[in-house]
C-alpha cells in the first residue's frame, strides 16, 4: 500500500529488516499489543526530549518508537493475523504518539516564547487528531473517509526531518516549519476528508438508503 | 436521555425555552448546520478572550457557543428529523470546540507561566479526543462504547463554572482545578471505555463472529 509522500520503497526496506526481529519477539512470546505500548512509551520519552529542546536524542528516541510502531503489527502478522482489540488499540495509541510529540512542541515553543510553534504544534494536534476521528466517525455511519494527501506516514518523516536538521545543523527555524507544514496540510486533509463525507453521505441520501 | 453529572431539569429546562427560537431560525430559512458552524466560531472567540485572560467575556461568549450547540439539534427536529451529514458535522464541530478552548486554557497557562494549567489543559485536549476517538472507532468496528463517567455536557459545565468563579471571584486557582478535574476523569472515561471495547471485542471473538 502506498503511503503518500512516504516512499514505498523505504516502507518495504524497513519491513524486511524488522522481519526476523518479529519473528524473533514471537519466539520469545512477546505480544504485538506489548510492542505497540512500549512504542508509546519510547515515543512518549523521546517527545519529552524535544520539550526540554534536546533535538538529537529526541530523534534518537523518536526513530525507535517509530521502528517499534512499524514492528507490532509485523509481530501481529507473524502471531497469526492480529486481533481486533490489537487493530484498535494500535490506532488509539498511534492518537496518543501523534498527541506526544505535538504536545512536545507546544511545550518547547511555550518555554522559548515562540508563538509561531506553540500555535502550530497545538493546530496540528487538533487538525490531525480530526482528521483521524473524521474517519473513524463516518465509518461508524457506514461510509469511508480515507482520502487525503497527508497520511500519518508522511506527518511524522516531516516532523523527525525537521527535529533531525535542527538537531544536526542547528537550524531552528527548520523544526517550525515542518510543524507549520504538518499543520497546514492536516487542516487541507481535513477539509478534502469533510467534504468527501459530504458527497458520500449526500449520495446515499439520494439513493434512498439513508 | 441522562447526562451524567448533567442534571437532566436544567437540560430540559433550556431544551423547552430554545424551542420557539428553534421555530423561528426555521421559518427565517436558517439551517442547522449554519447554526453548528456559527456556534464554533462563537466558542472559538470565547476561547481566545480565555486565552487572553478575559474570564467573564470569555464566560458570557462561552455560553452563547454552548447554547447555538443546543440550539442546532432542536433545529434539525424542527426542520424534519437532521440530515446524516449534520450528525456528522456536530459530531466533528464539537471536537473543534472542545479543543480550542483546551488551546486557550493552554496559552493562557503558558502566557502566566503556569505549567499546572498548561499541561492540565492539554492533558485534557488529548483526553477527551481520545473518549470521542475510541468511541468513533469502535462503532467503525461494529460494536460500542458510550460508557463513561464524564460526557461532553459535564466536561463544559465544570470548565465553564471554574471560569465563571475566577471571573467573578477572582479565585484563580479554581479555573486550573476546573481544567485538572477535566483532565483526570477524561483520563478515566478513556479507560472505562478502552476496557469495555476490549471486553467487547473478546466476547465476539468468542462467539465466533469475528
């Protein structure tokens, strides 16, 4: 499956690396929902990082509970296919990573008296967390709200491309503006899911099967 | 239908006197939605003058936002019953609400440099996305999750009565209670809910009609 800007090739190279350590995990009777928390917890520590203005170990930390997001569903595959509960709390917490490390960089732009990264941390918290309820509510209604140019995927290689080149080349201005772009292009997905709702639902009105 | 902490006198109360201006934004041509989108905007404005340190305007244009929230319901039954996209644009408008007045709790927590309300408030933004999330989503998934000890209703009453004593006392440690309150029984919903999804998706795969 594509993924937006994600490339697919870096996609499929870093689900074959993770292969044999999912295997691994299984062999050792570690579970993909345990995976998928630890996950949270690294990403929650790494977002933490970013707060207290710690770019490069915020990256550091930020790769691995992303590597660890991309590994508990490869271990659900390998444990047989995965659980319903697994698909749900896997995107519940997904929320919760998202939620951290935006929640991070409000914090980081509240304590440097930047205004510009504070608002566009907080807006894009909010846009992206509607932009995944809006697909979860009109699937709730019996329609689907999956298009969009900015798939969680490509919010987050944004988001540590901007952490790991202000980290590296300490270019500051760099980090807010990959969360000024994430929050742009959440608030356009939101409005491209919204309307397409609007004509699903419209549709199924005139269809007479409301 | 009961809303928790809510008492039900004071939400029938407002539901008979809103009805004749309910009547007469419908005979003006006045749709439901124009009045869901128009209290968003209101609640938005109440949400900056918070923000801004403002706490009775911020009250007084708070509870205009919450009332055209009542209002738009009763407009969809005057007008026949409310269309399948209007429940979906409520559903999502209220989100938008919740959230920018969390967002101008927060910069107003971090304007004073308070991190109590600052983290209060958004502990609270993420919390209750994730009640309304997790209910989105397992309803996507075919089974429920309305439980929980703090809907909406109570969330905005006990926000709006700490703004309202700051504002009219001037006891400022109530607002940030009211934000931490907010936040903790958030957090338990989100968990009386995950657990109930977990205990729903278990017995259906027990069933067998996974």
């Amino acid at each position: 499956m594509s993924h937006g800007l994600m490339p697919n090739v870096v996609a499929e190279g870093t689900r074959l690396t993770l292969a044999p350590v999912a295997r691994g995990l299984h062999r050792f009777g570690i579970s993909a929902n345990a995976v998928t928390v630890v996950g949270v917890l690294v990403t929650v520590a790494g977002s933490a990082l970013l707060g207290a203005a710690r770019p490069l170990p915020a990256l550091v930390v930020l790769l691995a509970g992303a590597l660890a997001d991309t590994l508990d569903g490869q271990l659900a595959k390998v444990s047989g296919g995965g659980t319903r509960f697994g698909a749900f709390l896997d995107s519940t917490l997904d929320r919760v990573s998202d939620a951290a490390l935006a929640a991070g960089a409000a914090a980081l732009g509240a304590s440097l008296g930047d205004p510009v990264l504070f608002w566009a941390a907080l807006g894009g918290l909010v846009a992206s967390f509607l932009v995944s309820y809006v697909r979860a509510k009109a699937e709730s209604m019996g329609t689907t709200a999956t298009v969009g140019l900015m798939p969680r995927e490509a919010r987050l290689t944004i988001l540590l491309i901007g952490i790991g080149v202000w980290g590296v080349f300490e270019v500051y201005p760099l980090v807010v503006a990959a969360f000024a772009a994430v929050a742009l292009l959440s608030v356009i997905t939101l409005f491209q899911r919204i309307a397409f709702v609007a004509r699903e639902l419209n549709n199924r009105n005139k269809e007479g099967i409301r």
